[in-house]
C-alpha cells in the first residue's frame, strides 16, 4: 500500500529577511500562525558546518503559539563580537513542533523549520545598503583561453542575487540562480558557452531589503582590464 503525505507549515513570518541595525540593542520579527497549535522552537547559527558560539539570544526560545494568534521574537545581540567595519550574516531558525494527535495514533507528523538571514548591519558603516548592487564591478577575463565572468564587491554590504544572465536580448545564458556576494568578496563564474556578442549584456536581479526584486544591468567590455557597473532598469 503506497500512502501519500502532505506536510504544510502552519506558521509563517512578518519577512523574508531580519534587517539589525547595530545602534539597536535588539531586532524584532513575528511569527504567525495560520494552523493548530503549535510549540516554536528559535535559534540563532551560522552558515559553517562546525559550531560557532555567536553573539546572539532569542527570545523567548520556545513558545507555544495558538491557532490564529502570533508571537513576536526579540534578536538580542551581546554588543560585541561581530565586525564592525562591513556587515554580517547569520541565520534565525524557526522551527514548528505539531502537538501529538490523540486522534490517529498513525499519523505522521513532522516538525518544520524556517530558514531566513540575519543582517547585522554595524552603525556608521559608509554609504548606504540600497546603493550595492549599483557598486558591483563586472569584468570579463581570460584563463588559459576560456571566458570567465568576474565579480567584486566594493562595498560593506552583501548583495542577494535573485539570478544573473549574460548575453543578448535572444541569447542569454543563465550563469548562477540565487547568490548573495560578500562585502569586499571576488567572485568568479564559468560560461558555459563563450559570449558570441563583442561587448554582451550582463542583467541581474537584486534583492532588496524589503525582499522586493530590483533589476539592473551592465554592457560588458571585452577587453580584460575594463570593468563596468550596473545601472537599475526603470520597471
């Protein structure tokens, strides 16, 4: 007997994204729950696959949230320890634990856990976050005869890549889904296929934010010393 599985969260958050601004001693995002009564577990790591102690507390850790009502986390940060000189990552993790069905003893429940970043975005830092994407240096380069497409970040804020393409308006290629480029990061993608126009378009989607979508694009010189900013395409 096959048996088919449905599992459908019963919370969700006020965003895609948690904006802390270090002249603040806490930021703030609200869980919602659209289901049954569920327990909330939440907890602040990193992206690295060994334990990293972080300068942050939840709270409260673990609540009971009842169908139909909400719950506000607080982000409490320690005031020191990160970087003050770029932004920084980290992740909040939120995660739903069903209450055991008295009902039907063979249904399968399962505990599901949201993923979003963390900002940490220190005071004073120079320019603004909205200006980024605009900021990313764009080059085409050679390695051993192949087209490369290189990228640096100028700035002291991550740019959240929703997509990057390279070509023409018929053909484009798609280099990378979503990526999210350091502060003072280089980074380096491999074409499939070699640009076939003298100076291809480069186009991308940034996130913002607010997790809005803005789109910018580039004319890319050929020759391997140029670089070229992106400008916004006006919707």
């Amino acid at each position: 007997m096959l048996v088919a599985t449905e599992v459908f969260a019963s919370i969700s958050l006020s965003a895609t994204r948690v904006i802390f601004d270090g002249s603040r001693k806490e930021a703030n995002i609200t869980v919602r729950n659209g289901g049954q009564n569920v327990l909330v577990q939440s907890w602040i790591d990193s992206d690295q696959t060994e334990h990293v102690e972080l300068p942050f507390a939840i709270t409260p850790p673990l609540a009971r949230v009842i169908a139909n009502q909400q719950q506000l986390l607080r982000i409490l940060y320690e005031g020191s320890g990160m970087p003050l000189d770029k932004e920084s990552v980290v992740w909040l993790n939120v995660q739903e634990i069903p209450q055991t069905s008295a009902a039907d003893i063979n249904v399968l429940q399962l505990a599901v856990r949201q993923r979003v970043k963390v900002f940490f975005r220190p005071a004073n830092l120079p320019g603004e976050a909205a200006q980024a994407p605009a900021q990313l240096k764009w080059a085409l380069k050679k390695d051993a005869g192949q087209t490369l497409l290189n990228v640096n970040n100028p700035s002291s804020y991550h740019v959240s890549l929703a997509d990057l393409k390279v070509g023409d308006t018929d053909k484009s290629e798609l280099m990378i889904g979503a990526t999210m480029i350091a502060p003072g990061e280089d980074r380096t993608f491999k074409f499939k296929t070699t640009p076939q126009a003298l100076s291809p378009t480069l186009w991308f989607s940034s996130i913002n934010d607010y997790g809005a979508l803005q789109k910018f694009e580039a004319l890319l010189n050929p020759q391997e010393s140029s670089s070229a900013t992106a400008t916004k395409v006006k919707e």
